[in-house]
C-alpha cells in the first residue's frame, strides 16, 4: 500500500512540475497562450503616410508583438484578431478628423469624427491575419489629433481565433 501512494505522490510531483515550469521553457510563439496589446498615446499628432508611433503608454503587450515606437502590431501567431481603437476630438471641433485601421499597407476601416460632432470616437474589425502580418493606426486626409493624458488615443488588439 506504501508502495501505490509513493508512486502516486511522484506522479502528482512530475505533472505539479510540468505545469509550473512549462512557462519557462523554449517553446514556438504558437504555443503562447495569448497575444494582445493594449496603448495609448497622449501627445498630439498630424496626418502622414506613416503609422502613428510613439504610443507612451502600454497597458498590455501579451507575446511582445506590438512595436509601441513605429505603433505596428506584427502578427506571431496566424489567426482571427479583434482590433479597437478610440480617440477624442475636441468638443465642437471645426475639423474632421479620420483615421484609419491599416492592414499591410490597406486601410481595412476609416473612422471619422467630423466637425460638430461628438466628443469620442470608435471603431472596431476583426481581421484574418497571417504570420508576419502587419496592422496600425494612421491619420488621413491632413488630419489632426490633440491627444492628451485625459483623452488619449487608445489601440488595442487580441487573438480571438488561432488557426
């Protein structure tokens, strides 16, 4: 009887260690168990060609693969990926301000604050990405954004989906 809960127990001890260590190992970015970002930016910007960088403020970057200096999101891990993001305009602002989702290099939706409207906009798509996939944020059509530490532009995405 000793003998049966001796092996028990070791067998109990090897999959307690397994479990707890795993983490640790090496393993392919197919095994992370999530890949999302969260990040703000809080300093204003104007319409270019380029992403919008210099996100400042990164809540979350599950598997590392949001580059918060060029803004991009490089996909790891093929699948199905929820994208949000969120900006304020100034209450009453005489301009329109549109930004764009951009998936290698192809704007996949526009949002738009236009002058007048609302105080906060956003905009959300699911997109199927492949490794090496590229998505960010761009302003178009000389576009401005006044960003600030209370109304930032927030970006956010995740793996809803692994294929």
């Amino acid at each position: 009887m000793a003998r049966v809960n001796q092996h028990c127990i070791s067998g109990v001890m090897f999959l307690a260690t397994i479990y707890l260590f795993a983490p640790f190992a090496e393993c392919s970015f197919q095994n992370l168990r999530t890949v999302g970002f969260t990040a703000r930016r809080t300093n204003s910007l104007t319409a270019g060609d380029e992403a919008i960088g210099n996100f400042n403020d990164i809540l979350t970057n599950h598997g590392d693969s949001f580059d918060p200096f060029s803004g991009t999101f490089n996909c790891i891990v093929p699948g199905s990926y929820l994208f949000w993001l969120d900006f304020h305009a100034p209450l009453n602002a005489m301009v329109e301000t549109k930004m764009e989702l951009v998936q290698n290099g192809e704007p996949v939706l526009t949002v738009r604050h236009d002058a007048g409207d609302a105080e906060s906009v956003t905009g959300s798509a699911i997109l199927d990405l492949k490794y090496d996939d590229k998505v960010y944020l761009r302003l178009a059509d000389a576009s401005r954004l006044d960003s600030g530490i209370t109304k930032p532009l927030t970006f956010t995405g995740f793996i809803i989906n692994r294929y």
